[in-house]
C-alpha cells in the first residue's frame, strides 16, 4: 500500500504492513545495531520497489528453454545512477544494486554542520557533466529528510549537470515536513519517496520522534 500526500502529489507514502513493522524496528533505542541494518535492507527493498515503479520498458524477444517469446526489460537507452549521500546511505547502495545491476554508482559525501546545520562537502563521485542528461534516471539514496539542506544540495548538484527535474528521485526512510517544505520550495516536482512522514524538527535539526543518528546507529557508532 502506498498514498500520495493531498498538497504534495509528488512525494509518496510506502505504508505497507512490512514497513510499519519494520520502522517499528528501527524506531526503537534499544535495538541494536546488526538488527537495525537488517530492517533498514528490508525498508530500503520495498522503499525501491515503489520508487521505480515508472521506469519505462520495451519489449525483447526471449527464448525459453521452451520456446520463443516477448518479453518486457528497462529501456536500453536509459542510463540509472544510484547516489547515496555518505555515510549512512551506504547501506542503501547494495540493495538498489541487487534490484538495479545495471545501475551506475556515484557517491556523494556530505556532513552536517551542527551549529550552521548546514551541509559540509568533501567527497562528490559525479562526472563534470552527463552525456546524455535527457535519459539519466538519478536516485538520491539517504535515510532522513531532516532540514533538507543536504537533499537540497545533492538534488541541485545533478540539476546543474543538465539532469531533468523529472529524471531524479530521492528515496528516504523518513522525511520531516520542514524538509519537504524547504525542497518543495525549489523544486516542486521531484519525486520523493519515504516510509513515513513524521511531525517535527527538534531545535537541534533531529526528527522528532525519529530514530536518532541513522549513520551511528548503522555503523554502531553511538557515543563515539
């Protein structure tokens, strides 16, 4: 199951029953870290699922150990880039491999400031520019939307590289609408996808209620 939000038609809702059960999941403080990283790997395949429902295919034809027959693949002419925003979308990457072999990967590194709350960049995996930007799919890989700087930052680095608005989607495992807010603001009609939208910032840029630091708690970092 999955809905549209009614004032913004663009980002998606992913409300299975697998991910309620498995936010649960991560939601959770006491749980740890190796079972942490397993419900995100179920959350990510089901987020991905959803998120590449529109890919467009044609038909090839197959041949069976039985007989010949057409069947359906992703458009050829179509080049998919994964970029998960490090650290903490790292985990998202094997999945969206699995289900995208073809898939290019072009790693993005960020960190937030957290007086400014601003991103810092260091690491950018991208070309100068994409030869054929007009059928380059991108997915923004990354489990918050919190502020939704870092988001706004990775989206307008591909916008500047010619990527159409249409061709880039951005798949998290939590957004806050002051994020959404603030990319719906500059770009209205990407498409995101998210497993659940929850109520707040805290003062300090957290999720409320959240999951706390998704990159400590996936690479069991806490406290260090």
């Amino acid at each position: 199951m999955r809905y549209t939000i009614a004032n913004d038609p663009n980002t998606t809702v992913c409300d299975h029953p697998l991910c309620r059960q498995n936010l649960t999941v991560i939601r959770d403080k006491n749980t740890t870290a190796e079972v942490f990283r397993n419900a995100v790997r179920r959350l990510t395949y089901l987020l991905l699922y959803s998120a590449t429902e529109d890919l467009e295919t044609e038909e090839v034809t197959t041949i069976t150990p039985i007989a010949e027959c057409k069947t359906q693949v992703i458009k050829r002419d179509k080049k998919i880039i994964l970029a998960p925003i490090l650290r903490a979308g790292l985990i998202f990457s094997d999945i969206a491999s699995d289900i995208l072999p073809n898939a290019s990967i072009r790693h993005i590194g960020m960190y937030r400031d957290e007086k400014t709350l601003k991103p810092v960049w260091y690491y950018d995996k991208t070309p100068i520019m994409y030869e054929d930007p007009q059928n380059t799919i991108v997915y923004i890989l990354d489990p918050m939307i919190a502020t939704g700087n870092s988001a706004l930052d990775c989206i307008t680095l591909f916008v500047r590289k010619r990527i159409p608005i249409e061709n880039i989607r951005f798949v998290c495992l939590l957004a806050a609408p002051e994020g959404l807010a603030k990319i719906r603001n500059s770009y209205p009609n990407i498409k995101i996808t998210t497993a659940h939208i929850d109520e707040t910032l805290s003062k300090n840029g957290y999720i409320i209620p959240g999951l706390g630091d998704a990159g400590d708690r996936i690479f069991n970092t806490l406290g260090d």
